[in-house]
C-alpha cells in the first residue's frame, strides 16, 4: 500500500518475516543460538497480543440495554474479536515456550537456557539497585542463582517472571529496604561470608522462590552445588525483626 492510498501503513505479512528474519540474523552475530532468538521474538510477540487484548479488554464499554439489539450485537461482535485475539496470544505463546511449557515431558523442569537466564538477570538488575548499590563483593555466581531459581519454574513461568519478580518488590518494598540497609552494601557487615547473596542483585530472585517454592529451591540449590549458608543468611536477614 503506498503513501496515497490514505490508509494505515501497517507492515504486511513479508516486512513483518523480513524484519523477524533481519533480527534472527543480527542476533546469530552477535552469538545467540537460533532457539533462543527464536524463543526471544516469539515472547515479544505473545507479549504484544496480550497487552493489546488487555489494553481492548479494559476499554470496552458497558452493555447495552436489552432492547438496544444494534448496541448489543456490537458488543457481542468486540467480545468475539477480543476471544480469537486471546486465542491468538495463546497461541503464540505456546508456540515460543513449547507445547509443554508448563513442565517436562516425564513431568520435570527443564533446565534453564541461557537466554532464560539473561532475561532474569535483565529483570532482577534494576530492582536491586532501585533498594541498595551495587557491591564489589558480589560472589560472582550469578548465573548459578539464576539457573538454581529459574529451575524452580516451568517455561511458561519463566515467560512472566520479570512481572512476578517486579510484583514482589513492590509488595515488600519497605521489607526490602530494611533488609539491605542491615545486611547489603554499606551495612557493618559488608565481609561476612553467610550475608554474602546479599551483595548480589540474585538476592531479590531467592527471596522471591524461597516466599512462592522454597522446597523445590532449596532442590534446586543442592543440585548445582550452591553454599546452604547462603540460603540461610539470606533467610535470617529477611526474617530479622524491623
């Protein structure tokens, strides 16, 4: 469609696959396998459909009146288009996470991918430094922590993880603020070994699954090998009186 045609310049169908296979390739340079590009784009793209649908969703219009049949076969028809575009969020999304994505084939957890652990790492980053700064003590396992936590969730879980992690900050904000003012960076305890997650912005991440799966963290922990102490350390300045 040009210019003077007068409608909306919507990417067709072919710019739309140029532009997902133009960013397949600048990420295959950059050294990101294919499946998780893959994964990457097809989040962002559920993501779009669910915003639009819960953006459409809100602005909708109380129903008609019985003896308004026009009124109300249009509400009919939005809420019909609203259906097939859930549907199709749905769709999309299973199709980035697998059919399988609320578990294993033998009903276990696959292990995270690297760009699962990159996202989680994105998303924990900013809260931590929204509460304390940042810490030159940081242990340096980070993405052990992540792997250890993310393997704590389905894939689809993990697709909404950066949400839940924001959701749980800011319900406990001032929780969070008291723990790292006692125990985190530039608290008088910055060297002591069993509060040492606490310098790592992993810290928000195991706090959250210790609160929402702390049996299948602490599985988790074991299997890659992760000091206990720092789980309990962790676990006693959460828990320390304000």
């Amino acid at each position: 469609m040009s210019v003077a045609d007068g409608g909306r310049q919507w990417p067709d169908e072919v710019s739309v696959e140029n532009a997902r296979a133009t960013l397949l390739q600048l990420l295959a340079r950059a050294g990101v396998p294919s499946d998780d590009a893959r994964q990457l784009i097809g989040l962002l793209e559920a993501g779009a459909l669910a915003l639009a649908h819960e953006e459409l969703s809100g602005g909708r219009s109380a129903a008609g009146e019985k003896d308004e049949p026009y009124e109300s076969g249009r509400l009919d028809g939005a809420r019909d288009v609203l259906e097939e575009l859930g549907a199709v969020a749905e769709r999309t999304l299973v199709q980035a996470v697998g059919a399988a994505g609320e578990q294993g084939p033998a009903g276990e957890r696959p292990r995270a991918r690297r760009m699962e652990v990159e996202r989680a790492r994105v998303a924990v980053t900013p809260l931590y430094l929204s509460f304390t700064e940042a810490s030159e003590l940081d242990p340096e396992v980070t993405d052990e922590v992540l792997a250890a936590v993310l393997g704590t969730m389905s894939p689809r879980q993990r697709a909404g993880y950066a949400g839940r992690l924001t959701d749980f900050a800011a319900d406990h904000q001032a929780r969070l603020e008291r723990m790292f003012a006692g125990y985190g960076p530039g608290s008088a305890i910055t060297m002591h070994g069993r509060y040492s997650l606490l310098h790592s912005a992993t810290s928000i991440a195991v706090l959250e699954r210790l609160a929402a799966a702390p049996r299948e963290l602490r599985e988790e922990w074991d299997a890659v090998e992760l000091p206990p102490a720092w789980l309990d350390g962790l676990s006693t300045a959460w828990n320390a009186p304000a």
